[in-house]
C-alpha cells in the first residue's frame, strides 16, 4: 500500500489524485443545496469542540500546526500497521515536515515541546533504544481526532446520505487507517495548502479556524440573493475575549478582512452588528467542500479494502488499541466535548 523507505515505511503515500474511485469530489459537494445549512451546522459543532478543550484547540490554532499535528497522527498510526511498533519518531516527524514544506525544524521541534508540556504526547515506556525517545499521542489526543473525523462524516451523511458516521463508529479502530489517508489527502493538495483570499487571512492567525467557524455559525436568516448576510456578533471586544486572542491583533485581521469586503458593520464598525459576505461564504464553503472530499475519498477506500477481509489481529489486540483502549470505546454516539477545531 504504501511505498518503502529503506526499512521503513514512508513517510507519507505518494501524491496523488484528490478524489479516488469512490469518493466524492468537491463540486459534486458544492452542488448540494443543503450545503449551507449542514456547513453552519458543522461550525457550531467544531465550535462546541473548542469549548470543550481551548487549550488543545489553540495548540492547533493555524493551519501551520494543524497540519503538523495530522502528520504525526499519521506516523504514528501507520508505524502500527507496518510493523514498527504504535510509535511517533521525532526524526521522521522532522523530515515529513519538511518533505511537505509544512515548517522549519525549529518549528517543528517546538510544536514537539509544546505538546509534550501539555501532555499531548508523551515519551512511549520500555523504549528498546532510549536515544530515539519515541513518541506516543496521549487520549486527549486520539480522543479529539475521533470528534473531529466523527463530524466530519457527520456533515457528508447529512449531505449526500449513507452511514458513514455509523460505519466508522461500529469499527473505530478504523481511525488507524483512516487518519493517515486524510493527512495525505490533505498534504498534497493545493486548495488546502494554499487557500485563497479571506480564508488565507485567518490561515496563520492563532485560532484563525475558529474565528471563521464563529462568522460562518452566526449568519442569521437573509433575503434570497442577499450579498450581505447579517451575523449575530456585535463586539470585537467578546470575540477576543473568547478566542484569548489580542484584540488589537484581532481587530487588525477583521480589518483586512473588510478591506476584501468580505466582512463588515451595519453600524459603528466594532459597535454593531457584523455582516459577512455572500462571497466569503462560498469561498469558506468551496474550502470545506475540498476538505471533506479528501475525507470521504479516505473513507471511501479505507472501508472498501476492509469490507469483508478480517482483522490482523483482534481489534483490542492491535498496537495502537491496546495502548489506547478509548478507539474502541467512541461508540452509539457523535461525542463533541472534545476535537480539533481547526476548519
């Protein structure tokens, strides 16, 4: 499945087209006329998730560090299923960040130290070789990948119809393989790694992800046609305060953001009501829609290679289940207390 390295698995699978055989492409997504809706809906859940854990969501707070945490995620678990043992190597960290020009290694590095002092990953016990100090993702960490994978195929079931949410739940042992497909998909292609106008203006602003899924949540009710979509924020001042962002760093962002015309005041900018516009609403959608086409494409192959083939080994017997026991404990419901954030 997955091209060698020496005696190691690559790092990462080769790239390749963004939608297989299988999945969904992003303009079969966009074309859905629920697609508003069950976007605003995805918002306030990923929302709910930041509430949950602000401290984990901030550690993932640009586009940067999300993509360095789904690049170990995927090490991590394709090490599993190669052989090697479920563990994360900060050397091969360090050189799929810079195969995919995600960060510098000093970034990289310091992303690592950051999520060992929050205990978001952790050093694995009984390491054969102590000098390569081996990493391991702590529950909080699988916990929150589950969240956020799980309303995410919440969002394509709304949309399109089937069970993928059910499907993954009955089999959650399944993020093993899933995750790795997903942090490819979203490795190798151009509309994620380089978004475009407003959605690029939050991209490296620290919790840029949320702020977006704020605007988009708040957009009330408008007149067909409209181009200005009347939101349910008022103060710049409140959105800081909950984001514990700068609110000048904030305000500055939301400035550039209305030179774009993407977003704007009813009244006294800051002092009443904000609009976003319908064109910042598409583009915010077309992102999503690219997003969960890479998602679903992931399912779609993941799940077709399994259909019917047995297991390795007894699920609670497979390395990175028996190390992380709540894989198999995500079940009978969508959980939203905890997750990634990040649009």
């Amino acid at each position: 499945m997955f091209l060698e390295h020496g005696r190691d698995a690559h790092l990462t699978a080769p790239c390749r087209a963004e939608t297989p055989d299988g999945g969904l492409t992003a303009e079969e997504i966009a074309g859905h006329p629920a697609l508003y809706g069950c976007l605003q809906e995805q918002s306030r859940l990923l929302l709910q998730a930041y509430e949950g854990n602000p401290r984990l969501s901030s550690v993932f707070a640009t586009q940067q560090r999300w993509l360095m945490g789904q690049t170990a995620l995927a090490l991590y678990f394709r090490a599993s299923t190669v052989g090697r043992g479920a563990s994360l190597s900060s050397a091969r960290f360090f050189e799929a960040v810079a195969q995919h020009k995600v960060a510098s290694r000093n970034t990289a590095d310091a992303f690592i130290k950051e999520m060992l002092h929050y205990n978001y990953v952790r050093y694995t016990e009984g390491a054969a070789d102590r000098r390569t100090r081996p990493l391991e993702p702590t529950a909080t960490s699988i916990e929150a990948i589950h969240g956020w994978l799980a309303i995410h195929l919440a969002t394509l079931d709304k949309l399109v119809g089937g069970d993928r949410l059910q499907s993954y739940l009955a089999r959650p042992e399944t993020l093993a393989e899933l995750q790795p497909r997903i942090a490819d998909g979203l490795l190798c292609s151009p509309r994620v790694r380089q978004p475009e106008r407003t959605f690029s203006l939050f991209t490296w602003l620290d919790n840029g992800g949320v702020v977006m899924e704020w605007l988009i949540a708040g957009i009330g009710d408008a007149e067909s046609g409209a181009e200005r979509l009347p939101t349910g924020i008022a103060s710049i001042a409140e959105m800081a305060d909950w984001l514990k962002l700068s609110r000048t760093h904030l305000a500055r962002k939301l400035r550039e953001a209305e030179e774009l015309g993407s977003i704007g005041w009813l009244g006294k900018r800051g002092h009443s009501t904000m609009w976003v516009s319908e064109a910042f609403r598409r583009e915010y959608a077309e992102a999503q829609t690219v997003k969960l086409a890479i998602i679903d494409a992931a399912f779609a192959e993941c799940f077709r290679g399994m259909s019917g083939a047995p297991e390795t080994a007894p699920v609670e017997k497979r390395p990175e289940v028996a190390k992380h026991p709540e894989i198999v404990n995500v079940q009978g419901s969508l959980q939203i207390d905890r997750g990634l954030s990040l649009s």
